[in-house]
C-alpha cells in the first residue's frame, strides 16, 4: 500500500467532487434534446462551481496528500512504520498522481470556467472571488512544483500538451490575478454569492482584504528570488498590507459541520489507521521553548498521558496509542481548516518591518503576532507573557524567531516548507535513515509525465524551485 492510499477522505468531498468533475470535463454541456427545455439547464450556476471548488481547495489541497508528506519533510508528522518511507524522503512520481488531478482538474479547471461564466453573465463577485482563488491554487501547485502549466493548460483538446510556464511567469500572473479580482469585487456587479461561498458567505471586504493579504504572502516568497531584492519586496508587502487582514474574524478558514462524513480532513487523517502521528522534532520544540501552547496544540498520547513524538527514521514499528497527535482545535471533527489567518498577515507584517527598519520597528508586531495567535487558542497573559520574555528579538535571532513562531501559528500548513527553503529556518537536519538531503520541492506527477513530456520533469526532490536561491 502506497503512503497517498493510507488516507481517509471525507465521504462528502466525494460527492461533491462527482459534480465537480462533471463540470470540469463536460465544460457546462448542453442535453442531447436541441429544443429548449426550462427544466433542464444549459449551464451550471456560478454559485454550483464555487462550492465545490472551495471544497477542493480548503479539504484537499490544503490537507490532501501531498500536503501530509511536505509536513514530513518538515518533521511535524511521522509515520508510525519503518523505513524507508515519506518521512525519510521515499518518494515516487505516481506517488502525486491524485494530487495533481485535485490541484488541476478539480480545482483550476473549475475556477478557470467560474471566471469566463461569471464575466460573460456580468456578475462580478463571483468572477472576483475565482481570480483570487486562481491566485491563490496556483501559489500552492508552484511553490510544491516550480515550473507548471497554465498559459496553455485550459484549452481542451485544443492543446493537450501545454508547456510548462516558469515559476517567474507564474508569480507574476498571481499578482495580476489578485489585482483582478480586487478590481472586480469593487464594482459589486451581479448576483451575490451567500451561503455557497463556505469561506465569507459573499462578503467582499473580507475577500478584499484576504486578497491584499496574499498580495503580501506572495511579495515576500521572493525576498531571495533572483533578480529581486528583500528590501523592494518587503515594501511592497507592507503597502499591501495597509489594506489586508484587520482581525480573527478575516480569517481565510473552511468550517467543518462535524457531522458523519462531514469531518474535518486531518481528524480523518490522522485515525488509527493511517498511522500518521506526530514527529519528536515538533513535541519537543514545545518543551524546549516552554511553549505555553503545547497542551492546545498537542494531544497527550492515549496510552501515557504524555506529549510524545516520533522519532522520523526509526527503526521499527511503536505502539501507535503511545504518541501524540494534533490537538482537537486542529483534528477535532468539527475543526476549522485555516488556510490563512491574521497572525499570520502580522507575522509577514514583522518579518518585512525588520528587513525595511530593523528590529526595534519589528519588535512589536512580532509580539502581536504571537499573542494574537496564543489568544485564538485559549492561552492567558499569565502564560504568554513569560514566554514572550523568553523569545526576545535581537539582531541576530529576529529573523530566526520570526520564522519560528509564525510556524508555530502555521501548524499543519505547507507554508511552513516555502518559509524553510527561502529563510532556512526552522532549522532543520536530515532524519535518520534519510534517503537523501531534505526535499525542497515534490515530484511532478508520473500521470503527467506519461501523458505530457516536458523537460522539467526531470527534476529531483533535492532540486530547487526558481524562487529557492541557495543562501
């Protein structure tokens, strides 16, 4: 059984993602019968595209399979088998198949045709929205894949094998994306989405914001880029931050009913039966911090009571119930997805202040941050407070605590892994038994390569993305 195969998905997306795929494939086709019929449509409703492909977006990319083996490489997950496995950098390209298929198929393919529908019928929310969610799907597929295909990825039979587009292209159509669907959602034109938006329920303010936000995240995954400088890109997302993320309440999240096959997709992953739990190098960087967090974040193991991870690599098979996994704030049935939230936006707020300013002018919207996220969990001022006294800025660990504890707000998302790369922290060494160097990106699909030949797909594990500068 392959480590992709262990996971168990919500019986829900499924269904959704039948009707999904129906849309991606059949491209709102007409019935047989040429007659017009009122009771059978020609055309797929704007607000039947968008739900589903926010499913897509907020259960199986954000905690999909590719997402669950990029935290292995960041030692926040292990598998509780003996290697070699995903966490000692075991890899295949059939490994991603499904992964690409979400990414392409289920996602991108259905926000390219809400956008056409959604301008050609003059509504302007939904055309806004999809561009956002287009920029922000093709942020997730590049920094995982480096070069992808998208200026000829949409045509059908027209083109089925669409070249590559670089990483560099691909930045910059992001931005033009999001700029787009600023501008769209500015003019309020048209049907307005509600409860078949699962992110804002059609609020536009907040997917403005959210949209300013990624402007930023996007601005700063280039501070090493070749060609650009961390100073230019810091200003650039400070301004965008002017107009981004205000509070809690913005929060880019996708709420879980809780119900029977309506889980939350890490409670489903990490079941007894995927064996997933997690690493020692992430338990035991709470106790070392002291991380008032810890008991929010991490479930004592069943059998002990204990915080305890796994060591990546090791020989042999544990007892499953003796580890920890994630908390229920995270894995609880009725869990949010937070794909992204308002510390974060401070801490790229922080991070940019230091490299404009320095550390004085950091100092605090770093400690904002942090509180910001100790207080989402439930954490005290007489708990934090003591910690923050720990976690001091200076000039020569800022950047390091920066990274660090945005990953800590981070828990479980792959924005962790571009932060790694472009920053080197947190810093992390080669598990034992590794099979290689730690990845910096993931394999391209062998659906892909059968059916697309394309000369980056030659690439390794250890390769680096364009925007991967060696330090």
């Amino acid at each position: 059984m392959t480590y992709k195969n262990k996971f168990i998905h919500m019986k829900k997306i499924y269904i959704i993602l039948l009707g999904c795929s129906m849309i991606a494939f059949g491209g709102c086709k007409k019935f047989i019968d040429v007659n017009d019929n009122p009771n059978e449509p020609i055309a797929v409703k704007e607000s039947l595209i968008l739900s589903p492909a926010e499913t897509v977006i907020g259960s199986l990319l954000y905690s999909g399979n590719v997402s669950n083996i990029v935290l292995q490489y960041m030692q926040v997950m292990a598998l509780n088998q003996a290697p070699p496995n995903a966490g000692t950098y075991l890899m295949y390209n059939q490994d991603v198949n499904d992964d690409w298929n979400n990414f392409y198929v289920r996602a991108l393919n259905n926000l390219v045709t809400l956008t056409k529908q959604a301008e050609a019928n003059g509504n302007s929310n939904y055309a806004g929205i999809s561009k956002i969610l287009t920029a922000y799907t093709l942020g997730l597929t590049t920094d995982l894949w480096g070069d992808i295909p998208y200026s000829q990825a949409f045509s059908g039979i027209a083109n089925l094998k669409p070249v590559y587009d670089p990483q560099k292209n691909i930045y910059e159509q992001m931005q033009t994306l999001l700029d787009a669907g600023i501008a769209d959602l500015a003019k309020n034109a048209g049907t307005v989405p509600g409860s078949d938006d699962f992110f804002y329920g059609g609020d536009n303010g907040k997917w403005t914001r959210l949209a300013y936000t990624l402007k930023a995240r996007y601005y700063m995954h280039l501070t090493k880029a070749p060609g650009f400088t961390a100073a230019a890109q810091a200003q650039l997302a400070l301004t965008a931050l002017e107009k981004g993320m205000t509070g809690q309440d913005d929060n880019f999240r996708l709420q879980y009913n809780g119900g029977a096959g309506l889980e939350n997709p890490w409670q489903q992953n990490f079941l007894s039966a995927s064996t997933i739990i997690l690493s020692s190098t992430v338990v035991d960087a709470f106790k070392t911090r002291n991380d008032p967090r810890l008991t929010k974040m991490v479930a004592p193991a069943v059998e002990t009571g204990l915080y305890t991870g796994r060591l990546i690599g090791e020989e042999g098979i544990g007892s499953l119930e003796s580890y920890s996994r994630p908390s229920s704030f995270y894995t609880g049935a009725a869990a949010n997805n937070y794909l992204l939230t308002y510390p974060e936006a401070l801490f790229l707020k922080a991070e940019a202040t230091l490299i404009v300013s320095g550390v004085a002018a950091a100092t605090p919207i770093y400690r904002t941050a942090v509180v910001s996220h100790m207080t989402q969990l439930g954490v005290t001022s007489a708990d934090y407070e003591p910690y923050l006294a720990s976690r001091t800025l200076t000039s020569s660990n800022a950047l390091q605590l920066i990274i660090e504890e945005k990953g800590v707000a981070n828990f479980l998302s792959m924005e962790s892994f571009v932060d790694f790369r472009r920053t080197g922290f947190p810093v992390l060494t080669r598990v034992k038994n590794s099979l290689s160097a730690i990845p910096r990106r993931v394999l391209y699909p062998q659906v892909e390569m059968s059916s697309n030949v394309q000369p980056q797909q030659s690439a390794k594990l250890t390769d680096r993305v364009w925007w991967d500068a060696a330090n």
